[in-house]
C-alpha cells in the first residue's frame, strides 16, 4: 500500500496565489520530508519535518505536521511561475529505514 | 549542500544492448545510495540499495541479474542495465544520503533517461 499519498493530483494557479498539498500517510513515521521535481530532473529536497514537530517555515514555504491525523501539509505562498514542478512527500516507516515517496503533486503556476 | 552527478542524461540504445548510468557524489562519501526508476507523471520506485564494498540489496521484484549495481568506491555507484528492451526505457535517478541514514535528507542525480529502440 501506498505509505504517503497527496492530494490534490494536480493544482493550477495564479502566480501570486498561495498553493496547498497535502499528504497522508498510513504508518507511524520518525519523520516526513518533502521534495521538489522539475519535469526531467532530479529531486531536489524541500524541508524536513519531525514527528515531535507540528510546523516547519523555510522562505516560502510553511510546512505543518499532524500526528495524530497522519497527515502534512505543504503550503507555498505567494507563488511564482517558476514554482512549477512535481513535488513529492516521503516518509520514513522507522527509524533508519528507507524513505517511501508519495505519488506526487503536479502544481502548475500560471504567469 | 551536497552535490550528485549523474551521467548520462539520456541515452538512446538498440534492444539487447547493455547501458551503464553512473552515479557519483562529488563533495562527500557515499556509503549509500539509492536507484529508482520513475514512469511519467508518477512516483518513485526504489529497485535497489547500493552499499560501498558490498551486494546491492534488491527490492522485491527487480531482477539482480538485469539491473546490476556495482559500487566499488565511496564516491561512486552504477546501474547496468544488461540486455536493454523497450519496456526498460525509462527515467532512472540515483539519491544519496550525506550522513548514511537512510531516512535524513537526500541528495539527488539529476537523472538519465533511457529510451530502448
């Protein structure tokens, strides 16, 4: 089954207006990070949150945290057409285990 | 921050031939990395966990004799591809972690895209 999956899909948006991702997950986690890909590249690494964190920021980005929900979410404000990628979350299963990617967000950020 | 190199970017290759993508971390040691294979517009799926000095451990379902790994020093891995066919063609990206735990951060190639004629 699938450790972490986002939602939505796919997001289109203005530059300027904020963007939400989120990500679920199924099993208890040491921590959750998020990566960004543009289309034919590598992945680039975003943030990473603990699970004794609830909320993280780094520039634009503000990510959050729910335990209890196993839940994150992703939120990117005041968004640029250069924002534009695939970005993905990961997981971890236990500690020291191998990171599980999510299925992905396609964010498209119209200029 | 830590810098992968992947090589080639893409590669184009007749069914039954053999393709080498190599994988090298340019700023630090790499006792670990990790191989995937991404189709479009989806996810990542690891094939294999290559370890300095020692077997590559495979995930269920990969074939260790189609996708050898070798990683003969702390600053380089790579994936053969031996016997190329079209449904190979693929993205295949390679990631390392700085500081060897599988679950920290990590640092990506930029990919190799290869395409089976």
């Amino acid at each position: 089954s699938q450790q972490g999956e986002e939602d939505p899909q796919a997001l289109s948006i203005q530059e300027g207006e904020n963007a939400t991702m989120n990500c679920s997950y199924k099993t208890s986690i040491n921590n959750l990070q998020w990566y960004r890909q543009n289309s034919g590249r590598g992945l680039v690494h975003l943030i990473l949150i603990r699970s004794n964190e609830r909320e993280k920021h780094s520039g634009r980005l503000r990510v959050t945290l729910d335990t209890s929900k196993k839940s994150s979410s992703l939120l990117i404000t005041a968004s640029r057409a250069a924002d534009t990628a695939s970005y993905f979350c990961a997981t971890d299963r236990a500690s020291g285990s191998r990171l599980t990617f999510g299925e992905g967000t396609q964010l498209t950020v119209n200029p | 921050g830590a810098v992968v190199s992947q090589h080639p970017s893409w590669v184009i290759c007749k069914s039954g031939t053999s393709v080498k993508i190599e994988c090298r971390s340019l700023d630090f040691q790499a006792t670990t990395m990790f191989w995937y294979r991404q189709f479009p517009k989806q996810s990542l799926m690891l094939m294999a966990t290559s370890n300095e000095g020692s077997k590559a451990t495979y995930e269920q379902g990969v074939e260790k004799d189609k996708f050898l790994i070798n990683h003969a020093s702390l600053t380089l891995s790579t994936l053969t591809v031996t016997s190329a066919h079209p449904e190979d063609s693929s993205f295949y990206i390679c990631s390392a972690p700085r500081t060897g735990r599988f679950n920290e951060k990590l640092f990506f190639g930029s990919g190799t895209q290869l395409s089976v004629l």
